[in-house]
C-alpha cells in the first residue's frame, strides 16, 4: 500500500476515533447515566468514568506500541560505517564554573564514538580566562592527541598589535589545530557565543560530516552522539536533532525525536547534532 495513501487513512481512523471519544463524553456527561453509586452519592462509577477510562487505556495501548516499533527500528538500523562518518562535538565556554566545565569534559570524553573530535572554544583570552585552558589540560591534554591555541584575535576582530598577516596567521593556526587533533582548545577574543561558534565551524569547515555542540555546564550522555546520527542517518530530510536537556540531579541525557528539517537546520544553535553544509 502507498506510504501516501496509508498516511491518509491513519489521519481519517484517528480523526474519527477522536469524534467518537468526544460524542461519548459528552452524552454520558449529558446523561449522567451511573452504573454504581453510594446511598447519598459520594462516591460513583458512570459511563462517563468508563469512556474516560478506556480512552486513558487505549492511549496508553498506543504509546506502546509506537515505543516498540521505535525501539524495534532503532535496533535493526545499522549505523553508517565510521570511515564514511565524522563527528566533531564543539563546546562553547565562557567563564565557566571550574566544576561544571570538569563534568563536561569528562562526559565528552567518555562519549562512546568512534573518532569523535572534541573541539573547545574559550570566549576570552585574558589571564582570567586561562583556568579553562588549564582544565582542558587536565582532563583532555594529556595525550599527543590534544592541541591548543590561544588568539588574540577572532575571525570578525582582530585583537591589540594584530597586522594583517598576523591575523592571517592566526586563522590558519585555529583551522590547523582544530583539524589535526582529536582534542583541541581554542582562546580567543571575547565576541560572544556567535563568535565562539562560529569559530568552531570555520575552523572545521568540511573536515566533518555532523557537527554536535554544546554549552560548557551540560553534562553528555555516552549514547548521545550515537543516538542522535541514527536518527539522522534514517531520514535525509532531517536536518538536526536536539536531545532532551535535564536540570541537574535527574538521570543522564535521554535523546529524543525532536527533528527539523534540513533547511531549519541552521536555526539549532545549542545541545544538538546537525549536518554539516
């Protein structure tokens, strides 16, 4: 049967379904019709309790069953070969919490992904900045792997005695650490959380097929990466996909289904996973 045509009929069932649940409430309320009832009427049990009831149950029948049938085709997809897909997280900072960007990095780190790049943009240069440089050392420097670079510009400002082939220079040091470490970290002029993404994805550029970003204070679920390239690996008419961002103390991030299509995809800025252009 047609995907089309198949579509159609499942609106037309739910639609009707739903007349159906919403005649019955209300000639049940309308009728008050009880099955059972206390002597004064405190307590009683009626049709409209009953609709409503079964309306929460075959709710809760659905839910299921979609739950199932997605779990069953997240199972049987087959994740796209790591030769053939690149994964770059890039992570924003500024003035972060010592403790918060440690978590970070630690969950980066632990991100169960073949390949995955780590690619940290500090928004600032100043002395007072240089803890995150030292945390990013310490949790993510310690291999041949990592690189850092510390601006005095960005890409749109140049900063204090920069000439213009300094400037140059600088751009092409940021692309080349970026590009050659698996873990790299980048100082530069405060210009704000635009700049320090773009930064991130200039320096990238198509070096990467998904670019994943996220704030300095969010803690990554292992599964994260792996989670939200199967959704967009299934469907080439998604263009990004966010994951469910919890407060502090609950369980680890649970990727859901939140979707865009590939030309809304520029508009996800933070916690989420996008193709690269």
């Amino acid at each position: 049967m047609p995907v089309q045509l198949t579509t159609a009929l499942r609106v037309v069932g739910t639609s009707l379904f739903a007349l159906a649940v919403l005649g019955g409430i209300l000639a049940a309320y309308v009728t008050g019709y009880q099955f059972i009832h206390t002597e004064k009427h405190y307590l009683s049990f009626g049709l409209y309790g009953a609709i409503l009831g079964l309306h929460l149950l075959i709710q809760s029948l659905f839910a299921f069953l979609e739950h199932r049938r997605m779990r069953r085709a997240g199972r049987t997809l087959k994740l796209p070969s790591p030769l053939r897909r690149s994964v770059a997280l890039c992570i924003a900072a500024y003035q972060e919490d010592p403790d918060y960007l440690r978590k970070c990095l630690r969950s980066a780190q632990r991100i169960a992904f073949p390949d995955l790049k780590v690619v940290l943009v500090v928004d600032g240069n100043r002395q007072e900045d240089a803890y995150m440089l030292d945390i990013f050392h310490e949790v993510l420097g310690g291999t041949e792997q990592a690189g850092c670079f510390v601006w005095r510009s960005n890409f749109h400002e140049a900063g204090e005695g920069e000439t213009e082939a300094s400037l140059q220079e600088g751009m092409d040091r940021v692309r080349a650490v970026v590009r050659a470490s698996t873990f790299s970290c980048v100082m530069q002029k405060w210009g704000g959380k635009r700049e320090v993404m773009y930064t991130a994805f200039k320096a990238l550029g198509d070096s990467v097929d998904y670019i994943q970003v996220c704030d300095s204070d969010t803690v990554l679920d292992p599964a994260c990466t792996i989670e939200m390239l199967r959704v967009l690996e299934e469907d080439p008419q998604v263009g990004g996909v966010g994951g469910d961002v919890q407060t502090p103390g609950e369980e680890g991030m649970v990727v859901q289904d939140d979707q865009v299509s590939v030309a809304e995809a520029w508009s996800f800025h933070q916690r989420n996973i996008s193709r690269e252009q």
